[in-house]
C-alpha cells in the first residue's frame, strides 16, 4: 500500500484537472454518465441496506463500495473536477482556461445528471414491480427522503436553505478528499481504504451531494414523493451544486494546492 507524499499526490491533482479541461467531449460525457449511474444504484444499494436491517450505520459502510468503483475505472463526478479542473488554470498549464473548465463543469453535470436518472427509472421499476404496485418499503423510503430534503428545507425558510447550503459544503469537503485519497497510494487496496473513510463519514452524516441527489429526488418522484420537480431544484439541486464547488474547491483543492504544490519558503532561523 505505497503511500505518496503530499507534494507528490498533489502534483497529481494539477495533472489530473489538465487532463479533464484537454478530454474530448465524447469521453468527458461517457464517463460521467457511467460515474452518475454507479453512484446511483450505490445509493439504492445503501438505502436499502438502511431499511432491511433497520440500521443506518451498516448502510452508510457500504455506500462507498460505487465510489471506489468508480474512480478505480477512470469515471468523474461533478464533485471531484469542481476540485480538480481549476487547478491546472491556477497553474497556468497550456490550454487550461476558465471557460474549459466551464465546459467540462457542465458536460460532467449532463453526464452524471443522465446516468443517475437512467438508475433512477431501473430502480423505480423494481420497486413496483414496473409501476403495477405501490412502491416497496425501500421505494417509500426514497420518496420520504425527498420530502424532507426539499419541502422540509422549505419550511424553514432562510434557516432551510442555510442547513442546505452547509451540507452541501461539508459534503465535497469530503467527497474531494476521497478524490484526492485514491491518488495518495499506489496500490488497489491502498486507494480504497483511503477512499473509504471520508465516503463513509459523509454518507452518514446526511450531508448533501449532488450526484447521490441526482438519484434520490427524481426517484423519489416516480415513487410517489410528496414534492415537485421545482421543489426539487431550488430547495436541493441548485444550493446543493453551489455548495459542493464551494467545500471542494476551497477545503481541498485550493488548501492542497496552496501548502504542498506552492509552498511557501520557510522562515530563516533565528
């Protein structure tokens, strides 16, 4: 489990957002729809955990299974180039600019937005039995989930969309640290373990992330939610993606970048 230095895994992450502003739009959309559609059924997969053994916590063990999956295939999440991509304009690397990172921000969006909602349908199939049935108990958990992360914000007004808002920061804070933690090894089992552990805290502390919402809200939708596709976008989707950039790029990609890749010279002793 050869583990980089922080200098090291950083320079990794400047190479890793060039690469994504230089990607061609076939493979940025591939990869982001395949990432939004294993992330999605990883959060069928928790949710349902959760309620056959009545049990959040063994969920939320488990819910990083698709992360690492994921990223060990090459795929991107939203969360992970709002981190990465502007690194390699901040360091002036050849061809990075802000409107390539833009780009890729809104291809990665559509890609993962399109594989979430496919798992989303699959899903909603198979809990009523191709929409014959009212939904099963794991069904009626989703569309109780969207309720209270929408209309439920709602209700507190300002306070509402404030909690969101933090979530949502504190979400990608983590989230990009498993990003950045599959680069801090060399070996398999070295990036899963170190994959696992902000994916896990994340999960079950309820913070918000955009791609895992992707999933849950239109599902929750087709599983009779009480909510509306608007309720869905202003009171999670939209703060939420505003929150995931903001706890991404600053918690992680600009600290890393700041400290270990430009360092600043040491103090001369006295």
């Amino acid at each position: 489990m050869a583990y980089l230095a922080p200098a090291e895994f950083v320079t990794k992450m400047v190479d890793a957002g060039e690469s994504k502003l230089l990607m061609s739009t076939r493979d940025t959309l591939i990869r982001a729809y395949m990432a939004g559609a294993i992330l999605a059924l990883a959060a069928a997969f928790a949710v349902t955990v959760s309620v056959n053994t009545a049990n959040p916590l063994i969920g939320a063990l488990l819910f990083p299974v698709g992360f690492c999956m994921l990223y060990l295939l090459g795929f991107d999440l939203l969360t992970g180039v709002f981190t990465l991509a502007p690194l390699a304009v901040l360091d002036k690397r050849a061809g990075a600019t802000w409107g390539g990172v833009m780009r890729n921000w809104g291809l990665v969006f559509t890609g993962n937005f399109a594989g979430a909602l496919t798992v989303a349908v699959f899903m909603a199939i198979i809990f009523t039995n191709g929409f014959s049935e009212a939904p099963n108990a794991v069904g009626v958990k989703i569309g109780h989930i969207g309720e209270g992360r929408t209309v439920g914000y709602a209700a507190h007004g300002a306070a509402g969309m404030l909690t969101l808002f933090i979530r949502a920061v504190m979400c990608n804070w983590m989230v990009s640290t498993g990003v950045v933690a599959a680069m801090m090894s060399t070996s398999v089992s070295g990036k899963v373990i170190a994959m696992w552990m902000p994916i896990l805290v994340f999960f079950y502390m309820g913070f918000e992330h955009s791609i895992v919402n992707m999933y849950l809200f239109p599902s929750g939708l087709m599983l009779g939610g009480n909510f509306t596709f608007m309720d869905y976008m202003i009171w999670n989707e939209i703060p939420t993606v505003l929150g995931n950039l903001v706890g991404g790029l600053t918690f992680v990609g600009a600290t890393l970048y700041s400290t270990h890749y430009k360092t600043a010279p040491k103090r001369r002793a006295a």
